[in-house]
C-alpha cells in the first residue's frame, strides 16, 4: 500500500477481495495496475459490483492515501516496540482470546487492553454486516467476533482482518434511540476502516481515516434506507465534544456522516430506495381524483367508471421530475382487484403521471392540498395509491401513460 497513490488502493481493494488474507499481492498490483481501464475490463468484468464499490471508494476516498500510509509505515518503523499479539479463535466449544496490546481503529477511542476473550458473534450482528455488504457489494474477508471491550474495532493481526464489537455497546446505542440503526451505523464504520485499505497498526488511528470511516457509514446507511437522523443517532449518543490525537469531535464526525448521506442521496443507484421523509404522514393531505385529474376528465367519466374506486397499491416513490408531472414509483404491493383488472405487479418501477393541470376540488381543503404537491410528492415517499391507464375517451392515445388518481402517505413500516 505504501508506493502506488490510486492503483495501489484499487490492488489493495481486490486483494482484500479476491485474496482470504490480507498480504498485499504486489505482483499482481505491477500488473492489473498499469492501464486502469484493464482492470475493469478484465479483471472486475466478473465482478460487477466490486466495479461498482471501487467507484466508490475513488470518489469518497480521492485516493489520497499515499502520503498518509508512508507517513504511518514509518512511525511503525520507528516505534518497534510492539509485542506480540496472539490471537485464538473461539470454537463451538471455548471462547478464545487475543494476547496482547491488538490496537487498532476503535469507535471512539483507540484500545489498549492487553488481553481479551472473544466469543461468537450472535446472528444479529452477523446479519447486520451481511446487509451492509451487500450494499457496498463486497464479499466479507474478515473475522467477526463479540468481546467484552466496550467498544467496536477494526484491526488487523497477522495479516487477517478483525472485527470486535461488544455487543452490550451495540445494544445501549439501538435502545437509547429506540432503533437498529445506531449499532448500523458502527459496524458500517468499522467495516469501512477495512474496505478504505486504511493502514491499522497497533498505535490506532489518525482523525483522517475516522472521518473516512464515518463518510462510508453515512453513504451506506443511506443505501440501506435510514434517514440522516438515524445515520447520525450513534455518534450522536458516543461521540466526544473535543477531540483526540486519533479521534475527531463528535461535530466533525457528524459532519462527514451526513457528507456521505448527502453523496448518496444525490447519486442514482440501481436497486437503492430513498428514507422515508422525516414528516408526519397524519399531516399530509389524501388525495383523491379532484384534486389529480383535470376536471374536463372528470366530467367526461360519466359513470363513475375510471376514478371512482381506485384499485389500491402501495409504492414508494423513488423519482420526481422537476414539474412534478412525473413520478417514479416502486411498486411494493398491488391489490386482488388491480391483479385481477390489469396484472400482478410487485417489485416493479413505474412511471406514473400527475395531471398538472388538475382541477383542485370543490372545496378550500381540496384547493390547498393541490397546491401542497411539492411537500407530498418526494423521492423516499411510502404511500397507499391509485392509477388509471388513459383519459376516459381519449381512445388508445393514451395507452400506456398511467395516471395517478389516488394517493395518501402511509407510514414506512405498513405495507
Ligand atoms: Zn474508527
């Protein structure tokens, strides 16, 4: 790691996945390194995501990790008095242990027990890494284990790549912010010590690479649907007012959490749905076709027949156009009476239209629920809704534009 800026990051990256342990490969780095766009042409073509990922990391790392790892090579060069740290891996049957000062990237401040036990993880944390993973779209190379520390670690012994955590940690942080995302965002963090190739020796680490780690935590947390306060709650609950020689004040940290939030919020993924907004729903207007279809339509629905009883979904609304007169909607659910009238639609993303020029109802609370449009109809909205295809009349002209009839705001969890 400590010679090549960019291309040695990436070989670091595809080293800490295609390789179980954590030696640095520099012969293949010489190799895959020379044209980048080899790597992605060969090398990565199998492994789309991991393609994916190391955009990633080159966006939100820039790759300035040269200076900082020579800097960080030499201070291990000149403090040699490191002892020797031995690590026994716990079994179906004992615990095991790590003899030794282990150091490396703590939470929220460097570790410096000298001997530990180490236990299973528990199949919470593990499937909590498992989604993280997923959506940094990296294969896990290192070693999870619970331990008494108090604390979370990222660190490497003998070249392989752990991860500690206590889980009485992880379980304060979830029940003082009444959900999971706090013990989320620390594993994230952790896990981005490993993925952003940070040099981990057993003198800790340096406020830069903290707020890298924190960065990934943000970016990734908001690809797994948290909102911004949820993303923040841990740092937020651990974090210290003033600052160490390794870790930032809890200000900066929230600083570079919300930094990779906004990133990518601000950014399309495949596959990615938006938080919730932070609103109340009860507060929001329910829409009916009044208020979302032009009333010439209206009137030309005699019978009642198009948007009269809509046929439920349930979607989230990924996209909206500028004008809002487009929304794209994630279909989660589709009613029996929608099944059957048209087909079975679930999990797919539609575009669906909101007539703008609608006609805003009889009455004052249809007229303002009209105008309120730009507070309902956002990127990460759950909601309840209906749609009709065409204009009543309007012959197959408008056959396959969709158009929304129906819409009210419902809560994240309640589909
Ligand atoms: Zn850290």
């Amino acid at each position: 790691m400590a010679d090549g800026g960019l291309c040695s990051f990436i070989s670091y990256l595809v080293n800490l996945v295609l390789f179980d342990n954590g030696s640095a490969s520099n012969a293949i780095s010489a190799q895959i390194c020379k044209p980048l766009g080899l790597i992605f042409s060969n090398k990565l073509q199998m492994k789309r995501q991991l393609l994916q990922t190391l955009t990633l990391f080159v966006i939100l790392t820039s790759c300035n990790n040269n200076d900082k790892t020579s800097k960080n090579n030499k201070q291990t060069d000149n403090q040699t008095t490191e002892t020797q740290v031995s690590v026994r891996e716990p079994n179906n049957t004992e615990n095991g242990s790590i003899k030794g000062n282990f150091g490396g990237c703590g939470y929220n401040y460097t570790p410096s027990e000298n001997a530990i036990d180490l236990y299973e993880p528990r199949p919470r944390e593990l499937s909590q890494i498992n989604s993280i993973l997923k959506f940094s779209g990296l294969a896990s190379n290192f070693k999870i284990y619970s331990a008494s520390i108090d604390n979370a670690v990222a660190t490497i012994i003998d070249n392989k790549r752990y991860i500690l955590y206590d889980p009485k940690l992880l379980s304060y942080t979830d029940i003082k912010s009444g959900n999971y995302w706090s013990s989320m965002s620390i594993l994230a963090h952790e896990i981005g010590h490993h993925l952003s190739g940070h040099t981990i020796t057993n003198k800790g680490s340096n406020p830069k690479d903290e707020l890298e780690a924190d960065k990934y935590s943000g970016f990734i947390l908001y690809k797994l649907g948290a909102t911004l306060s949820d993303a923040t709650n841990a740092i937020r609950t651990l974090g210290n007012d003033v600052g160490s020689t390794t870790h930032p004040p809890k200000s900066e940290r929230i600083k570079a959490i919300t930094q990779g939030w906004n990133e990518a919020n601000q950014t399309r993924y495949n596959g990615a749905i938006p938080p919730p907004p932070n609103d109340n729903v009860e507060n929001l207007c329910e829409y009916t076709s009044t208020m979302l279809i032009d009333k010439e339509y209206i009137i030309a629905d005699e019978d009642n027949s198009m948007y009269g009883n809509p046929d439920i979904l349930y979607g989230i609304i990924t996209e909206v156009d500028k004008d809002i007169t487009r929304l794209k909607i994630h279909i989660v659910k589709s009613s029996q009476s929608f099944n059957e009238g048209f087909r079975k639609i679930d999990g797919e993303d539609w575009d669906v239209t909101i007539d703008n020029n609608n006609w805003g109802g009889n009455s004052e609370m249809d007229h303002s629920c009209s105008l309120n449009f730009s507070s309902f109809f956002v990127p990460g909205r759950r909601m309840k809704f209906g749609m009709v295809e065409g204009y009543p009349g309007c012959g197959t002209s408008e056959a396959g534009h969709w158009h929304l009839t129906y819409a009210k705001a419902i809560d994240g969890n309640k589909f």
